[in-house]
C-alpha cells in the first residue's frame, strides 16, 4: 500500500504541473486579455525606471559617448583646460588626442593650441554638440587622430531629490582613468 504512494504522488504531480502552466499560460491569458510576457516586459521597465538594457550583439544606434574631430580655429591660443571649461559641466567633453602637423602629441591642460592642430574630443553626445559652434571646422575621422582610445565599462548610482528613497542606475562606456571634474570621483 505504501508504494502505491509514490506512484499516486508521481502521476498528479505531473498533472497537476502540467495543468497549472496550460490554465496560467494560455486560459488565464485569454481572460484577462494580455499575455505574461507583456506582463513581463512591463514589471521590468518599471524595476529599470527607464534604463534600457541591450540584448547581447545590440548597441544603441545614438552612443551617449561620442568622439568629433575639430579643427582648433577660433580657439587657437587658448589652453586645452579653457577649451574643456566651455562644455556644460553636465555634459563633460575632453580633448583626447591633438594632432599637429603630421605627429599626434601628447594632451595636457595647460598646452595651448594652434591654427591647424586637428582635436579629437570625446564625451557624451549633448556636449560635444554643444560646444561644437565654439571650435573650428569638423573634420572626417580619417583626417584626425587615431580613434581608438581605451575605454571602461562604468556602473554608477544617482538619487534623486525628487524621490530620495529611490536610486536611478546607469551604465555605460567612459574614457578609462578620466574622471568628473566638478566632483572628482571615477564614474
């Protein structure tokens, strides 16, 4: 009698597994006129608070990090610091590379620039765009410095004043070693 047990057990188990998912799956989608992925997708943009998250090989078509390159022009003579104080501080741009002549030279703040140094600026699109109407002529990519530049995946968290108890995330790709320098902490 007692292994009837564990065979009764096996056969509703089954049936009871089974019949679940058929009713939550496909019964229970029909009656309440929505289907659990869409349930599914809606729970996590709410959990995300608008972060959007690509699938593997998807990358947004619009990077928020951006490099341009510029002819120096109207800023010649001002120092690599002064041209990265104009961005809004929000939206920070850096002068990666500076090609002049043939050579790309190393950046330092205090260098200043000449009539035809060619700039490579980096940083979230809304500044560079920004701050494009301050520089010379835009350039194509093969006319200016290398392009590639070294770069660190960054996580970091932000509240909000408006809901304190909450934290908003975000996720992205920063130039590696740069850092905010309104608050001079690493991204």
């Amino acid at each position: 009698m007692q292994g009837n047990v564990a065979v009764g057990y096996a056969v509703t188990y089954i049936f009871g597994s089974l019949g679940a998912i058929i009713i939550c799956v496909n019964i229970l989608a029909k009656i309440m006129g929505r289907s659990i992925r869409e349930d599914a997708i809606k729970a996590e943009q709410e959990l995300m608070h608008g972060v959007i998250i690509p699938a593997s090989r998807q990358m947004p078509a619009l990077p928020e990090l951006i490099g341009r390159v510029f002819l120096a022009g109207a800023t010649a003579s001002r120092s690599v610091a002064q041209i990265e104080a104009l961005a809004n501080p929000l939206f920070p741009v850096t002068v990666e590379r500076i090609k002049r002549g043939d050579k790309v030279i190393a950046v330092t703040p205090d260098m200043p620039l000449n009539d035809n140094d060619i700039l490579l600026l980096v940083g979230r699109r809304k500044g560079i765009v920004a701050l494009a109407s301050s520089l010379g002529k835009e350039l194509d990519a093969e006319d200016g410095p290398e392009m590639t530049i070294k770069t660190s995946e960054v996580f970091w968290m932000v509240s909000s004043a408006e809901a304190p108890d909450r934290e908003f995330a975000f996720a992205g790709l920063w130039p590696a070693g740069r850092r905010d320098r309104k608050e001079q902490r690493y991204f």
